[in-house]
C-alpha cells in the first residue's frame, strides 16, 4: 500500500477499501445502503478522502490509532540508509569442515 502524502485528496474505492480493512465490495455495498455516504467528486469515481475518513469515523468503520505516533510508522529505508553504499557485514566462520558461520549461533 502506497502511504499517503500531503497532496492526496481522493480516494478510489479500493483505497477506501484498504483504509477501513475490507473488501472493495464492502464498500460498493455501503454507497448503496448508506445515502450519506459521500458523493463522489467531479471525477468518479473518486471521493474526498476527508469526507471518507470522517464518515468511516462516524459509522466505527474505523478507530483512530492510539498508542503508536504517526512518525514511529516506517514504510522504506531511511534516507540515510537509502544515500549510503550497500555493504554485507563479513561472516565469520567457525572453521567447522562445515563451515558453519558463526552469526548462524548468534540470535
């Protein structure tokens, strides 16, 4: 799932979908059930992710997450670590005729 930016103001029913944790037909089913479910924009059938967002809110389609701040979420690699040369930590081995490692001991 692509995370949110800034910009993003509209969502498709899929995306509706993926927020509230269901099917897309779920959703296609709360449109014909609920009349204030929100209207598509200008461009169907795209919605107001707002309006979206405040309708699930208000129908416990959704909870507000608790216990765990937005900027402790992390989708990528940092920038740091995306900037930084991809290295491979040297393995050590136990001169096992094996050759077993031993960061295989290590938990």
């Amino acid at each position: 799932m692509r995370p949110l930016s800034r910009g993003d103001t509209r969502l498709l029913l899929a995306g509706i979908a993926r927020i509230a944790r269901v099917g897309r037909a779920a959703v296609v089913d709360w449109r014909r059930s609920h009349a204030d479910f929100p209207a598509p924009t200008d461009v169907h059938p795209e919605f107001d992710r707002r309006a979206v967002v405040a309708w699930l809110l208000a129908h416990d389609k959704i909870a507000v997450p608790s216990g765990v701040p937005a900027a402790t979420l992390t989708v990528g690699p940092s920038a740091a670590q995306a900037a930084a040369p991809h290295t491979r930590r040297p393995t050590r081995t136990t001169g096992h005729p094996a050759g077993h490692r031993l960061d295989d001991a290590t938990p």
